[in-house]
C-alpha cells in the first residue's frame, strides 16, 4: 500500500513566514523607539533641570527654530547645499577609495610600500589641513568637496585593502588559479564580490568623517550651509541654530547609515539564497 505523498508545508502568514517577519518589524521599530524614548528623557531633563539656555537646548526648541529657519528661506537652502557636497565628496571618495584599496590589497608588495602613507594620512585631522586646502582651491565649492572626498577616501581604502588582501589570500584563490582564471576573472568574480561587505563597513565609516569634514569645511570663508548654520550661530550665540544644523547633520547619517545597512542585508539574503540553492 503506498504512503499519501508528503505536501508542502502551508505558505502565508503563519508558520516560519510569521516568524521570519517579527525580526524585520522589530529591527524598524526598535531605533525609532530608542529615539522617540531619548528625545522625551532630553526634554524630561531640561524641564526639571533647567539649565543654562546658552549650552543646552529643549528638542521643542530646536523644533520651533528648524520651523522658524524654513520659513524664513534659510534651511533649505544650507540643507541643500550640504547634501550636494556630501553627495559629490563620498562619489569620488568611494571610486577612487574601492579602485585604490583592491589595488593595495591584491598587490601585496605595493600594499607594504604604501601602507604607512595611507595610515600616515588617515590620521591627520581634517581641521589641520582644511585651511591649506582652501588656501590652495579658493573659497569656492571645489574645496569643500576635496576636504569631504579626502575624509572619506582613506576608510574606503582601508577596509577595501583588507577585504581584498583577505580574498587574495584564501583558498578560493586556489579554486581560481585551478580553473585557470585570469586577473580580470579573478578580479570581477572572486575579489570584488569577497570584498563588498568590507567596503560597505568602510562606507559606513566615510559617512561620518565626511560630516565631519563638511563641517570643517565651513569653518572658512563660507556663507552658507549647515556648517556655516552651526558657526554663525555659535558666533551669534544663538544656541538653537547650533543644535538645528548638528541636528540635521545627524539625520543625514542615520539615513545613509540605515541605507547601507539595507543593502547590506539584501545582499546577504541575496547571496544566502544562492548558497541554499546551489
């Protein structure tokens, strides 16, 4: 007598689809709780503390200025701005990072020769040497974007190298060499692909530096945008502007960050996937 042939588990809401789906729902919630809770403690403190206006400022606050600033034309315009020069830095910062840091990291020679200058630089801050390069490009838009793209050039190729050099050195280089894999086989389907999650840790690492040095940036000679909102409101001792650009800034990370981290995990579904399937 045969045995009723086996039938596929039920698809739908229940099951292993309603379990796979609490994680996601939790990993979106969760930030925004933590947010939400940190603001209401920051104007819980403010209220029962009181203290000086001059160095801490209620989030309500910041809310009615950042209104303020908007309507008046003003923060718009420095938001703009800012998200023009980061955008442009961090292009060229992630072609000319990526290409530089496979470069070192599968060319072990060329990596030793040059490691020391690549960390030489990396450590220099990007206050010290904004001046020199403003003073050599001008007061214009083409310096700005040189300070940002330097700052996050240097942890693209460091995480680049060393994702590189780690794929360069493990046995799927073996697998490559026996099946006779030329340099741009081996480059295209074993390097860059090994690499990516490196490169995506040091793009989350040149989004803050970049803010930084957008920042830095401002310091000198400019006229507009959130780095030029926080200075001028330090100088004119209006607190509120100074937290509404750091503000801001801040979003712009948690954004690019949250962003990265989302192609991250649809890369890691994506290559989970083949893994299962192969």
């Amino acid at each position: 007598m045969r045995s009723p042939a086996p039938t596929a588990p039920p698809r739908g809401p229940t099951g292993a689809g309603r379990r796979r789906g609490h994680p996601r729902l939790r990993r979106l919630l969760l930030p925004c709780l933590s947010i939400l809770v940190g603001v209401a403690l920051w104007q819980l403190v403010i209220e029962v503390f009181q203290p000086n206006e001059l160095a801490v400022v209620a989030p309500d606050q910041i809310v009615r200025d950042a209104v303020a600033l908007a309507q008046a034309g003003r923060l718009g315009p420095d938001v703009g701005l800012s998200l023009v020069q980061l955008a442009i830095g961090l292009a060229i910062a992630s072609v000319a990072g990526i290409l530089t840091g496979l470069l070192l990291g599968t060319h072990r020679l060329l990596g030793e020769a040059l490691g020391p200058w690549v960390t030489a630089l990396y450590t220099i801050p990007v206050i010290a040497v904004a001046p020199l390069v403003i003073v050599g490009l001008g007061f214009g838009f083409t310096a700005k974007i040189t300070i940002v793209a330097a700052a996050g050039f240097f942890p693209l190729v460091i995480n680049t190298q060393a994702g590189a050099a780690s794929v360069a050195g493990g046995p799927l280089r073996d697998v490559a060499r026996a099946f006779r894999a030329d340099a741009r086989e081996t480059l295209v389907c074993l390097t860059l692909p090994g690499t990516v999650p490196h490169i995506l840790t040091g793009f989350r690492l040149a989004i803050g530096r970049a803010l930084i040095a957008l920042v830095a940036a401002d310091l000198f000679g400019s006229t507009q945008g959130l780095g030029y909102l926080i200075i001028s409101g330090q100088q004119n001792l209006k607190t509120d502007d100074v937290y509404v650009g750091v503000v801001t800034l801040s979003l712009i990370g948690i954004v690019l960050t949250a962003l990265v981290g989302f192609f991250e995990q649809r890369m890691t579904r994506a290559r989970t996937a083949r893994e299962e399937q192969a």
